[in-house]
C-alpha cells in the first residue's frame, strides 16, 4: 500500500531535514552573538538579509546582554523568507532545496568567554536553549535534493572560516512544533509537535569534523517529540506516530504508537472507490528500531540490526458486493513490493511479539460479514532488504509465524520468499490444529453460505511452492464425522434458509472421515492457478481452500 511503503522515506527525509533546521538555528544563535555583541545590538539584523541576498528577513523584540557572566537572552525571534527572491533564485537556479519560516520566543546563550571569542577566535560556552519555536519547512518537489553525505561537513567549514573553535556544553532546543509542507501547497506533509532536541559536547574545529563517533559536531544527539502527524494524499486516511524518541548514545529509535487510521466508516468507504478495496485500520505499539547505522541514515539508507514491534493490531475490511478491478497484481508479492521501497532498506530482523489479525469481508452473495482472525500472533521475519550487496550474500526473506485462529486452533507457518527473483517465487509450510468445524460457522456461512452441523478436524498440513502464476503441494486434512448444510440467502428476511437437495447430495458426496477406519490418511495434490487481480494471501487461502475441498472430496 503506498501510504505504508513510503513511509520510511518520508520519515528519514523529513527527519533529516528537521535536525539540520535545529542545527541551522544553532548556528545562528552563535553568529547571532558576534553579531548583536560588537555591531547591532538595539538593531535589526540586516547583515542576515544582505548575506542571504534578500532571501531571509530577520526581526526580535527584545535583547539583553551581560558581558559579566557572558550571557545573552533574546526574545521574540522571527524569521521570514521573501518568496519573491526565492522564485528568482529559482529561475538562476541557485535556490536552496528547503526555505524555513520560524517564531522562537526566547533564545538564550548562557557563559560564553567573550576574552577567547575576541583575541582567538573561538567560542567557548556552557549552554544555547531555543523554547518552544514554531518553525515551517518549505520544500519544493521541483528542486532535486542531491546530498548524499553528512551536511555537517559543509556546515562546519563554513563556520571554521569564521572561528577556529566553537565549544558548546549542551545545546537544547525545547518544547518546539515543526509543519512541513511543498512551497506551492497548503497542506501539510508532516506536522511535528511538542519537538526537543539535545546535543551534548558540541565541538567545532579542524580535529572533531574528522570524529567519525561525533553526530552533528556531539557526543550525543536526542530528538524526541510527542506527535507527528503525515495526513495521506487521498484524505482516505490518517498516519500519526506518537512519543517519538532517538539517542545517539545506543542507536535507538523508539515509537510509543504509530496508528494508520482510516477517515470513514467501512460503508462510507467502500462506496467512496467504484471498485472493491481493502480498508487498513493498524496500530502499532512499543516500538524499537535497534542498531541503526548512522552514517547510511544521512544518506538515506536505512540499516539496522533489528525492529520489536510490543504490540499491534491489523484489521483489513473489504466489501465484495462491490466489483472487483481488473488491474494485475503480478509483481505485488511482499517480497517484490520490498523491492519497490525508495529507499536502500536492511534490517536484520522483524519481530511482531504479540499481534492480532483480522480479515473482514462482506460477502457478495450473502451480503453479510464474516472474519478471519489470528490471535496471539508472534512473527519474526529476518533478512528484510532490497539492497543488492545483502541480497547476494542471502537471498532468502524468511517469515515464522505463530497463532491462534478463531483464539481456538494452533498455526504455524514458514513463508521463505525469495529477494529479486524474476518470478516472484516462494515456499510455504504450515500447520493448523484441532478445531471443531461448528466454531468455524461464523467464518463459513457469510463468506461460504455453509453451515456446519458436527465434526472435528484434528490437523491440516499443507507444503505448497509458488510463483507469479500459480500454487502447488500436498495438503493433509485429518478429520472426522462431518455433516453439512449449504444456505442461501432469504429474499425478504435478513437471515439463510437451508438449500435442501443440495445439501443432501453433499453429504452424500463428501468423505465424513480421513482416515477411514483401517485405512491411511489421504493426501492430495493441490494445484491452484492465481487469480492474476488478487493478491498473494489471496492465492495461498484459495490453494489451502481447494486442498481442503479436495480432501473431502467435494468440486
């Protein structure tokens, strides 16, 4: 789903671009020292304006200086970018890729040595706080951003022209709300609040832009933020991601949720689509993304060691009375779709450690719902990538799956999916376990217009390999004294009548036992053909479906 597999991209773009205004407004505070100290204090800073080329106009309300302990507080900072001046930036083709538009309430520098600062050019200090700025990030979609490499690098020599040294005991931006959004529209792309960042140990000079143990000139970096919110293009849904956390000091992203929340009840959003579509409604909790390279994160490529998901919930609807689109889903396996993603992805390891699962559909024949669900859900999936080097030293993407279907019956399942495969090919192995076939009836009589009267199925086991076209293996079905009743839909009332020849030739047809008394379990081999409009879990259901008709000896 596009929502879902641009997500990491945006995030790590946008990220990226949120610590690099933060570092922006440091370097600022700094220049903003020499600058309001021995030149314009009481004044506007028009020097900003002149070195920006009209770009940025820079306002405060008010400033006040102690030279004695070396302090500096400001209050009321604005800045705003001339829109006019970027447009014609833009034509010479000398723009840069984001504009930023912020309020910052206070800014105080605190313990500077203003002796160092005049004779040796450095800058030496205990503390910068920026609290609660308000800032707005303008991008443009026409500017292609090509920095593939730490913009600290840039930004450091830059500032070592100026200074030999800058040495800062902590730097804080605190309490802050962050809205980005393309410079020619007016929603959103991201909105960010109640934002902090911490930088601990911030050096600046010729030695420490060589440390490759630093992030950002710091020992130690810490973002976190309460919300951010990426409203989908199509209005269908809402992504928000909440108690967002990052330390540098073990390479760790926390997320305390992360909810894709559809805008409309199921009805309304199946009538919203002329075609039948799948309706996501997911939550995600504790979430820990462990081990994270820093280095390839600047050039936006995500690699890390692992990702615990604590837990989560995914519930899918979809409403069959409404017709099915035609469009090919050849291609749309998972493993082929990770292909796809925009960005270079490697993670080790996956681990969902206590899920639920549901799958509702509305069935087309007997216009009422039933549901497939999986509790207790515990998956790993290992060798996520799309990266070639890691795909040619492994090229097996291998899911274990664990579950309760229905909260009654064990599952287990072993998916192996094959990465950059021309033909999308895979295994599956699994197991279902003891279930009496009447708790299946909320399940099989709106999506099967079924009922079953008695039996018990002691264990299904199934072995299939697949590709783009088709499924094919041998399936076992252990069971016992099954009975039937096929149904119909009543034209006038809301409720199933029993279609009564039918049914009796049924149980008439049907094997009520494997094995029969004395005799070996049957197996049989099934061969599916895909269904080329629907989808991979589509294909395994119906090839684990025919195997199940099959083995009771039913067309």
């Amino acid at each position: 789903m596009p929502v879902c597999r641009t997500f990491i991209s945006s995030m790590l773009t946008t990220g990226k671009k949120i610590i690099l205004v933060f570092l922006g407004i440091l370097v600022l505070a700094v220049a903003g020292w020499q600058l309001y100290k021995y030149r314009w204090l009481d004044k506007k800073l028009q020097t900003v304006t002149d070195k920006t080329k009209g770009l940025y106009d820079i306002q405060y309300g008010s400033i006040s200086l102690d030279e004695v302990s070396g302090t500096l507080h400001v209050k009321d900072i604005t800045i705003t970018p001339d829109t006019m001046v970027y447009r014609r930036m833009e034509t010479e083709k000398r723009n840069p890729s984001i504009l930023l538009r912020a309020t910052i309430p206070q800014l105080d520098i605190l313990g500077v040595k203003t002796p160092k600062a005049l004779l040796n050019k450095k800058i030496e200090g205990r503390s910068i706080t920026i609290t609660n700025p308000s800032i707005e990030i303008l991008t443009n979609r026409k500017h292609k951003d090509t920095q593939v490499h730490d913009p600290s690098k840039d930004l450091s020599s830059q500032l070592l022209e100026k200074f030999t040294k800058i040495s800062i005991d902590s730097v804080a931006v605190l309490h802050g709300n962050i809205l980005v959004r393309d410079i020619d529209e007016k929603t959103p792309k991201v909105q960010g609040r109640d934002i902090s960042c911490s930088l601990t140990d911030l050096l600046i000079d010729s030695i420490s832009v060589k440390d490759s143990s630093r992030i950002l000139f710091s020992r130690t970096l810490g973002i976190a933020s309460k919300d951010i919110m990426l409203p989908s293009g199509d209005k269908k849904y809402k992504l928000g991601i909440h108690e967002v956390a990052f330390t540098s000091r073990n390479n760790v992203l926390s997320v305390g949720k992360f909810q894709l929340t559809p805008q409309l009840p199921e009805d309304a959003f199946a009538r919203s689509y002329a075609y039948s579509k799948d309706r996501y409604d997911f939550t995600l909790e504790n979430i820990k993304l462990i081990g994270i390279d820093r280095k390839n994160a600047w050039r936006k490529i995500l690699e890390a060691d692992s990702l615990i998901i604590g837990k989560s919930s995914f519930k899918i609807y979809r409403d069959l009375t409404r017709p099915h689109d035609t469009l090919s889903r050849v291609g749309k396996y998972p493993q082929q779709q990770l292909m796809q993603v925009p960005i270079p992805l490697n993670i080790r390891k996956v681990v969902f450690e206590h899920a639920f699962i549901e799958y509702k559909e509305r069935g087309a024949k007997s216009d009422s719902a039933g549901k497939l669900q999986f509790y207790n859900v515990a998956t790993t999936i290992s060798n996520v990538t799309n990266m070639r080097q890691a795909i040619a030293r492994d090229d097996k993407c291998i899911l274990q799956f664990r579950s309760k279907l229905l909260n009654i019956a064990p599952v287990s399942a072993r998916i192996v999916m094959l990465l950059h495969d021309p033909h999308g090919r895979f295994s599956i192995e699994g197991d279902i376990g003891s279930i009496d076939t009447k708790d299946l009836n909320p399940l099989i009589q709106p999506m099967g217009l079924a009922r079953m009267e008695k039996g018990h199925i002691d264990h299904l086991h199934f072995n299939f390999k697949g590709d783009d076209s088709s499924a094919a293996g041998p399936l076992t079905m252990l069971y016992r004294d099954i009975k039937i009743t096929l149904l119909k839909k009543d034209k006038d009332e809301p409720k199933f009548n029993k279609k009564g020849i039918p049914t009796l030739l049924a149980n008439v047809i049907i094997k009520k036992d494997n094995p029969k008394k004395n005799d070996d379990p049957r197996t049989v081999d099934v061969h599916f053909d895909r269904i080329r409009n629907k989808s991979f879990f589509n294909l395994i259901w119906k090839s684990i479906f025919t195997g199940i008709k099959q083995s009771v000896g039913m067309k």
